[in-house]
C-alpha cells in the first residue's frame, strides 16, 4: 500500500491519498493520471490492467486501487 | 418532427405522458416503445427497418456473449477468450458496418438514405455490446429492455449518448409520472426553447449569409458572423439538450448531462469535459483507454521509459490515443475533410497542453502566480474562446481552404467601421435581442458554475413568484421566438450528424 501512495504522490503531488475517496469524480485523476498510474501499477506490481478495470469504482481512492491491485495479482 | 417544434411538446409529448400515466404500471414500457417507433418513423419512416436490425445485432450479440462461460489460465480459456472477442468483433463490425454504409458512402457517390440517430444509437450499441464482453454489465435477457434504450424518443435524433445501466431499467420500469417531474421537466424544455427559439433560430439567417458569401465581407463582418455560428451552435445544441433532458425528466429517465458550462473552461481539454460531454466520454472508455493499453503502444512506452524515462514516455500511449480520439471525433460528424481538420486541431492543442501543463505549473509556483484571481481567468476565458471560435469556424465552412481564407481575412483585412454598413440579413432589433438573450444564459451559467439550482430557487419562492417567473420565460418564448411569418424553422444541427 506504501508503494502505491508513494506513486499516487508522484503523479499528483500534494492530495491527501490516504482519505481521498472521489479521486475520479472531484477530477482529481484524469485520463491521462490514470494512464501514468497504470503504467507505474503494471510496472511495480507485476500486474496487467485492462480497460474494462479502468472504472471511477476502481479509481476512486487508494483502497480501491489496491483492492484492484490484489485481485489482478490473484489471477 | 423535431423537439423544438410547438407540435413536440405541445402535441406528442403530452399525449404520449397521458397514455403511458393511464396504461397499467406492467405495460407502461409498451407505450414508450409504440412511441419511440412512431416518433421514429414520423421522421424516417421504412428506415425503422435500420434501428430494429441495430436492435437485433445489439442483443443477440449480448446474448451471445453471456452464453460462452468465462475461464482462465489454461488453454481452453484462452480459446473461449478468444470466441468471445470474435463474438464482440462481429457484433461492431454489423453496427458500424452499417453506420458506415449508411452515411459515408456518398464519400464515393453513392447516397443512401440514413435513418435519424443512427450515429447516436450506434455508439450505445457498441457501448452495451462491449461491456457485456468486458463484465461490467450483464447481458440482458430482455429483448425489449434493448429496444427501449436504443430507441428512446427523446435522444434518439442528438443524443445524450447513454450507457445501457443509467437508463434500461428506467425506460422498463414503468414509474408513474411525478408531479415534479412534469413540473420540473417542461420548466427545462421551456428554457431549451429560449434558447433555441429565441437565440439561435434568430443568428441563423447572419450566420447563412456571412459563411456563403464570406467574399462579400469585411474582415470584421466575418469575425461577427463566425462568433454568432458559435453562439448559435452552443444556444442551438445545449437548448435542444434542455428539451431532452426535459423529455426524460418527465419520465423519470435520469439522462447523462452532455453540457457543463462549457465556456467556463480552463483549457481546450476542459472544454470537451463540459461539451458535447457524453460522446468525450464514449470516445474515452471505447477508443482512448483500448488504444493505450493496447500491447504495441505499451510495448512502444516502456522502450522509450528505458532510453528516456517516464517523464518522457507517459506521453507516449495518450498521444497516440488521442490521435486516434480526435479522428474518431471528427468522423464521427461526417465524411467531410473540415471535420477531420476540426478533430486534428484538437488534437494538437490538446496534445500541446499536456507536454505543456508541468512546465507551465512550475512557472505558476515560481512567480507565485494566482490563478484563481479574476484576471487570470479573464485571460483563461479569452484565450480558450478564440480557440473555440476558430474551431468552430472550420467546422462551418465549406472547406479547410475556406476556413483559412476566411481566417485570413479576419486578421489582415479588418475596419470595425465596415460593421456600420454591413448588411447581415438581420434586423438591429433582432440582434440586440439575441446579444441580450446571450447575456441571459451567461448570468444563468455563472449560477450553474457556483452549484445552485434555479429550479429549485424558484420552486422555493411563494406561488405568485413562481408564476410570474415561468409565465415571464414562456412569454419571452412566445413573443420574441424565431418563428411565423418572416422566419424559416431552422433544422437541429446535430439531428444531422
């Protein structure tokens, strides 16, 4: 979770990931943070995201993110 | 029939609430889809034949996929992954094979007739179609639940364009007519009227003759039809959305807003957050975020991440898919080269602004810049509407080398005096009118902008003020609308596209 607050920090300086739960719908994550953010999720996790996961539901909060994280790492 | 027509919601709208509010709640979605169907064919008429194929292909394909079960990581899940890709590739290709048929062939001289809102429902088509395929909405059983979403009277000729989880379930579900949703429904259809009866059926006839004969004009004459076309369009297409909106309201249909106080903008990226929002979105979730995840382009980003960084090469997958998204969008409106030069400006003023908005940030932190102060976004407003001014200027003409005659004009053969004497087919009255019309919609966006809903303000004020406002909106419409003797009804413009 500290390696995902640590990139989400890099991408959007200065938010407070740790509460933050409307980081799509408050604009705070546009398409193209997603995009970084993917990018580094897929590189540091080890992971594939697809863009059906690519959904508010998913992209909301830092919780949300890694709860995602952890289910594409299961399968 | 079209929206803005008296015999819209004086006439249909009306009989069609009447029928569905008096028709057993387990039969209301009858009365909805007989009105769709009739709606439709008052305006295409055999080519209903078009939406119901569209209709067909959308659920069997639906169907389909649910029928082919899901497994993962061994060889035989992989085979059905890749007939379920096949199933969703064949579903498109009949939509957009059709799409295409239909309305870009004359490309190459052949003209067939194209049924109202094919370019509309095509895309919820493929939106439904293709979260079936990703799992994020489940295939629908009901054959008609798929009928009604893809057919909704409403925004079935300009849109909104809807996805089938915000609207199926409404359109199926038969619930009876609100008295505030009737009341707050035709309150919103009236305020679409204003602004397409009043404003923009009136710059109409300026617009016309400054775009055909721009040779005619002054540099400055052009710049002031080029800022009505503008003005028409936004009055034009956000008025006939008010109207929809409206429409579904009354229903109980919670359509997707497709205009948020464009103008308000901070950028040209902004701007398509807040315009025509509902087809930025479609075009992100189907064409932007497949494209950059898709393997080559990722494959292409962590190449350039290992010679030059990620500061270089998070522009890598965006850039390319925007590309595609700006072409896709300038298509999307027709098979014209003015279009595909209207995306690609977008393109690289988007383009532009995100290799741009780090350096940029960095200069507002160093000189301690406020951008929140009102001469920040004075030069925020002016900057982003003389860009979209100059789009929407090719967007209208004729041809890109229209476009830039026309530009060149403005800028090298400019006399404000020349204003006095132009003739623009337009009565002085009629002008002062439309400017102060505009000014109207400009307090009540700034309204919108800070959060507060004049509805509901006005339904908060006693009975004689409530009155008093709306009979006031309903006489501006009646009195000063573009309409009777003297006035040509002037066509939805995105009904076109």
């Amino acid at each position: 979770m500290e390696e995902l607050l640590e990139i989400l920090e890099g991408i959007a300086p200065g938010e407070d990931f740790e509460n933050c739960t409307t980081l799509i719908d408050d604009h705070i994550l546009d398409s193209f943070a997603i995009l970084s953010l993917v990018s580094e999720i897929e590189d540091t996790f080890d992971v594939e995201v697809s863009p059906a996961e690519l959904i508010p539901a998913n992209f909301n909060s830092a919780k949300s993110l890694w709860e995602m994280i952890c289910r594409l790492k299961e399968d | 029939m079209a929206y803005h027509l008296l015999t819209y919601s004086l006439i249909f709208l009306p009989v069609v609430i009447a029928l569905y509010q008096l028709c057993p709640a387990r039969f209301r979605f009858v009365v909805l889809l007989a009105a769709d169907y009739t709606f439709f064919c008052m305006i295409s008429g055999k080519l209903l034949v078009w939406l119901l194929l569209a209709t067909l292909v959308t659920y069997g394909t639906g169907r389909w996929l649910a029928a082919i079960p899901v497994r993962h990581s061994d060889l035989h899940g992989k085979a059905l992954t890749r007939k379920k890709r096949g199933v969703l590739a064949l579903g498109i290709v009949l939509i957009l094979g059709t799409l295409v048929t239909l309305k870009y062939l004359r490309v190459f001289g052949v003209t067939l007739a194209a049924p109202i809102g094919i370019s509309y429902y095509s895309l919820q088509a493929i939106s439904y179609m293709t979260d079936v395929y990703r799992g994020t909405q489940e295939s629908c059983k009901n054959p008609v639940k798929v009928a009604l979403y893809l057919s909704f009277f409403p925004q079935i000729m300009e849109g909104p364009i809807s996805r089938f989880s915000e609207t199926a379930d409404a359109l199926y579900g038969g619930n009876s007519i609100q008295f505030e949703n009737l009341v707050f429904g035709y309150q919103r259809i009236i305020w679409g009227l204003f602004k397409k009866m009043v404003i923009a059926d009136r710059l109409a006839p300026l617009v016309v003759k400054v775009f055909s004969s721009y040779n005619n004009f002054d540099g400055a004459a052009i710049l002031v039809g080029v800022l009505a076309y503008t003005m028409q369009l936004y009055m034009e297409f956000s008025g006939c959305m008010d109207i929809i909106m409206g429409s579904g309201e009354i229903f109980g249909v919670p359509l997707p807003e497709n205009f948020r106080q464009p103008f308000f903008a901070k950028n040209a990226g902004d701007f398509w957050r807040r315009w025509h929002i509902t087809l930025g979105a479609w075009l992100k979730d189907y064409v932007f975020y497949p494209i950059s995840l898709a393997k080559p382009v990722k494959n292409l980003a962590k190449k350039i991440k290992k010679k030059a960084g990620f500061s270089v090469s998070k522009f890598v997958a965006p850039t390319i898919a925007l590309f595609f998204v700006w072409l896709s969008n300038g298509i999307w409106h027709g098979p014209h080269m003015n279009y595909i030069f209207y995306g690609m400006y977008y393109f690289v003023l988007i383009v532009i602004e995100n290799l741009t908005e780090e350096p940029c940030r960095k200069l507002v932190e160093r000189f301690k810049l406020d951008t929140e102060c009102i001469g920040f976004r004075i030069f925020q407003f002016l900057k982003l509407f003389v860009i979209v001014n100059i789009g929407e200027m090719f967007f209208r003409a004729d041809t890109v080398a229209t476009g830039f005659r026309m530009l060149r004009r403005i800028v090298t053969d400019f006399h404000i005096t020349a204003l006095a004497e132009t003739n623009f087919g337009v009565d002085v009255p009629d002008l002062i009118l439309a400017s102060v019309s505009i000014l109207l919609v400009f307090v009540v966006d700034v309204i919108h902008e800070k959060g507060i809903s004049i509805r509901r303000k006005v339904a908060e004020c006693k009975l004689p003020v409530r009155w008093s406002f709306w009979y006031a909106v309903i006489l501006l419409v009646v009195v000063f609308g573009a309409y009777g003797s003297g006035y040509t009804i002037v066509d939805m413009i995105y009904a076109a596209y």
